[in-house]
C-alpha cells in the first residue's frame, strides 16, 4: 500500500492524515475523520450524495482522490451549524419540508452553499442548475428549490 500525509484544513480546522493514495476523499471524510454527515450513494459520482466543498467549490467526493485535496479548504455538511444551532440554510430546508428520508440533503445543502457564496443574484434557474448534479430518491425537489429561494431571501 502506498501511503501519503496530506494536510488539508476541513470546516476550517487543519487536519494531517496519511492516506492510501487510492482512498478517495469520500472514504477519509467518513472513515477517518469521522464526518458521517457526507453521504455515500452511488461511489460512481452520479447521486451527489457525497458532496462537499474543496476551495469553495461543490465536488462529488467518491470520485476525488484524497491525496488531491493536500492544501486545500473542505467544507461539508458538518461545518454548517454553529454550536448545535442550524444554519439559516438548514433551517430553511426543515421549514420549507426540504428533508424526507434526509440522505441526499447533506449534498443538496452543500450544492445550496456554494450558489449562496458565489454572491450571484441567483434566479430559479440558477437553482435548478446549480443542483442538477444532485438526485433525491424521494423526488423532493419542489421544496429543495423553495428552501433554497427563502434561504436566499434570508441572505442565508
Ligand atoms: S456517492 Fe458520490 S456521487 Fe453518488
Ligand atoms: S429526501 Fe430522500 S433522497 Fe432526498
């Protein structure tokens, strides 16, 4: 096995781990460090389960090596709350009925974080774009596209 220490700072802490040059992001995310908010569907790159931010920009991390991410800024779902309290972004998915089964909504929310960062006024199409890397088995998408609206209007 070939191994590498990569550093990368995730959810704005930095973190040094070895990794098996093979292992993707995804793997290390959850396996080594814990984070199971990030999901694994697909392991293809099809689902957007597995989403989360590398310098800001959403990634499927099942099909990104983790030696990649050395020197790079990781966001995921877990880096959302602030001491136990919802983000507005997260909020607004409960109040808009956003969540059924809940497994696509860590990607989906990660997807909704960089369209509300890039600082773009966003239009409904906008939105759809930015989350059609993104599937939810409970074809939930109406109310994914309204919690993303309100959390725009909540400068989320
Ligand atoms: S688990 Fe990565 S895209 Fe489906
Ligand atoms: S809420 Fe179940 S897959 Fe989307």
């Amino acid at each position: 096995m070939m191994t590498k220490k990569i550093t990368m700072r995730v959810n704005g802490r930095e973190v040094v781990v070895e990794v098996d040059i093979r292992e993707s992001l995804l793997e290390v995310l959850r396996g080594r460090l814990n984070l199971k908010g990030v999901k694994k569907g697909c392991s293809v790159g099809e689902c957007g389960a597995c989403t989360v931010l590398i310098n800001g920009e959403p990634i499927d991390s099942c099909i990104y090596l983790a030696v990649w991410t050395d020197g790079k800024e990781i966001r995921t779902i877990e880096g959302e709350e602030t001491g136990g309290k919802l983000s507005k972004l997260q909020q607004a998915f409960v109040d808009e009925g956003a969540v059924q089964c809940g497994f696509c909504t860590p990607g989906f929310i990660m997807s909704a974080r960089a369209l509300l960062d890039s600082g773009k006024k966003l239009t409904r199409q906008d939105i759809i774009k930015g989350l059609s890397g993104n599937m939810c088995r409970c074809t939930g998408y109406q109310n994914i596209i309204k919690a993303v609206e309100k959390a725009i209007e909540d400068k989320a």
